[in-house]
C-alpha cells in the first residue's frame, strides 16, 4: 500500500560519482583528479591554521578566498561567487539563472549532473545531440531557449570548442544566461573569461578539483559581471549563508598564490597526456583530440565494458558510462603520473592476453 505521504516526496534519480576505492597499490584514473599534490602554500597554511578560531561561525562572505581569486584573474571582488566545489556552484546557478519555464539546453553527452539539476529543480530541458565526431554545433543552441550550459573542454568526451564559438552563443542569446563551465579548461583550453567585461549574460565557472588538486577541500567559484554575482548570492544566503568553512576558505586562498607550482603540475600532465596518446594510438585506440586531463577512449575490435572490468581486477579504475547508447563503448581514462599511465599501458598491450 502507497502511503498518502508518498506523492508529496520529492523523487530524484541521483547522480553517481565515480567509485572512490582505496587501496595501496591501485591506479585511480577513474574521476579525473589530479595526480600531483596541493601547492606546497597549502601544506604551510594547513601548519599555520589556528584551531582555537573553528568555535566561531567562518566569514559568510568567504572573503579571503574570494579576494585571492579576484587577484589572481584581475577582477573585482564582486565579480566572483565562491561554493562548496563548482557542483555547489553550478547547483545554485541552476536555482538562480534558469526561472524562464523554458527548456535550457545542453548537449545530450555532457556531465551528468545536469540533467539531475534540472530534474531536481523542475527546470526543463532539452539535450542537443553532438554530431558524429561528439563535437558541439553552435547553430544549435541559436532557438528559444530558458538558458545554456556546456563545459568546455565538454566532458566526458573532453573536445574544446574556440572561444570565438563560445562568444557566438552568447552573443546570438542575450536574453538569457549562458554558463561555461571550464572545470577543464586550464590544461591547455582559452577561457571564456574575458567575455564577462563585454557580456552581461555569460557566466565562467572552474574549480579547484582538477587543475588545483583540491578535490578533497571543495572549492569552484563562478565568475560574471556583479549583477549576476549578486543574484547567485542573494539565492546562496537564502539557502545556506555558511558554506565555505575557515580551513576551506584559507587553503583555497594559499593555493591560488602559488601560480609557479599550478604551471609547473599543468604542464607535466599535458605532457603526459600527449605521450599516453600516442601510445594508445598505437595500439589502436581510437578517440578524440582531448585537452582535458582524461582521454575519451574507444577500440574498433574490443568490449570498452569488458576492459573495464578487466583492468579493474587489476587494481586500475578508469570510468565506464552505461547511457547514453552513444558512449557505451568507451573508456573515460583519467591523466594520472607518467609512472601510472605506463602501468596502464603495459596492461593494455598485453589485452586481452
Ligand atoms: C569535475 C567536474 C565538475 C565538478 O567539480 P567540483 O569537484 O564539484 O568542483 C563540474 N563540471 C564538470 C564538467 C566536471 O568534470
């Protein structure tokens, strides 16, 4: 018997995040994490942090990291929104931005979460397939629409658009809020930044969790000219006014100021990335021109579903997605060292062996 208390549940499908195993000697490629450590600042200010001061509420506005993060970009403070990693970020401009009961568009394989945001707020919406090559046709989001969001590099194929097609869409959509989110974007992509001094409409979002190796801390940050800022604030203190906490607030700063060792980690796994394509291309991997730090794998002659499990009893994780059909034969395979990236591809030219 369905309880009358039933119909007034609010039932989402959640998202599902990669598995987080922890075993000693695994190879976790699996959910796109850095392989290199937090900046060395973020060990001394850990050393330094005073505890006595965790008894109080933290700074609501989180300002010293949303300082540090204006600095380091050269913009005003109003100009950025900081949250509990760009997912929290991302689920309050889902909440703030797109209101118009109109469907808002993304592309059909794109991060999954969020069609889960859509969902959980009652937002419609409508996925743009891809073309064949799994690349975004701009052309396609110049119709009505309630708002736009695209990663760029999209995950999880991790193709890059320009940022001259990045500026077409929100300048043919002005009307509505377009939000780019570049959780990728500094392994080797152009940001969308600097549209936000000449567009009142576009939104960059990026995190601390990949290219900043802070995806244990929780740290993504929007960035758009003040008025949007103030509206995304205005939402977040109606929801939760305490959600950067002071440890948070004061590692996330000392990892913005280390520009020298943030480069330096970039560029190694680039790098990385560069030599585990053409290894893979070797072996007769097929797969897109990713400027991200994972590659969107496939094999013309191999079950990517089987491989997956395979390499998982091997201690080596890497992501398989189900759905949707279009990507059921493929692998997302994180950058991780040099060191692990060989273990893998040792494994892989022994396969299915
Ligand atoms: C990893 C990722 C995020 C979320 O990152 P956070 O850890 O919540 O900052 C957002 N968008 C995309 C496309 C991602 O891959």
């Amino acid at each position: 018997m369905t309880k009358n208390w039933e119909k007034n549940i609010r039932k989402v499908v959640p998202y599902v995040p990669g598995e987080q195993p922890n075993k000693a000697n695994m190879i976790k490629l699996n959910t796109n994490e850095n392989p290199y450590p937090p900046a060395p600042g973020v060990f001394g200010a850990l050393r330094a942090f005073d505890t006595d001061g965790l008894r109080r509420y933290p700074d609501p506005t989180a300002h010293v990291l949303v300082k540090a993060i204006a600095d380091h970009y050269g913009l005003e403070e109003a100009q950025v929104f900081v949250g509990v990693g760009s997912d929290d970020v991302l689920a309050m401009c889902f909440m703030t931005f797109f209101n118009s009961g109109q469907p808002i568009l993304f592309p059909d394989i794109t991060y999954s979460f969020y069609d889960v945001w859509a969902e959980e707020f009652r937002i419609p919406y409508q996925q743009i397939p891809l073309d064949e090559d799994f690349q975004i046709r701009p052309g396609d989001y110049v119709v009505e629409n309630g708002g736009i969001i695209f990663p760029n590099p999209n995950a999880p194929t991790g193709n890059l658009i320009p940022l001259e097609t990045v500026e077409e869409i929100v300048k043919k959509n002005p009307d509505v809020i377009v939000i780019v989110d570049e959780a990728y974007i500094d392994f080797g992509g152009v940001s969308a930044l600097p549209l936000i001094e000449k567009y009142d409409n576009v939104l960059v979002v990026q995190t601390f969790s990949k290219s900043r190796s802070m995806a244990g801390m929780r740290i993504g940050y929007a960035m758009a000219q003040p008025q949007l800022i103030k509206y995304l604030n205005d939402v977040k203190y109606s929801f939760n006014s305490y959600t950067m906490n002071p440890l948070t607030i004061t590692l996330g700063a000392a990892a913005v100021a280390d520009e020298v060792y943030f480069q330096e980690t970039t560029k190694k796994i680039i790098a990385t990335r560069e030599r585990t394509k053409a290894a893979l291309r070797e072996l007769g991997y097929v797969f897109g021109d990713s400027m991200s730090n994972f590659l969107f794998v496939t094999h013309p002659a191999l079950s990517m579903e089987q491989l997956f499990e395979d390499l998982k009893r091997k201690d080596i994780y890497v992501r398989h997605f189900k759905r949707p059909e279009r990507i059921r034969n493929y692998l997302r395979i994180s950058i991780g060292t040099d060191a692990e990236m060989d273990i893998l591809l040792e494994a892989l030219r022994h396969y299915p062996d």
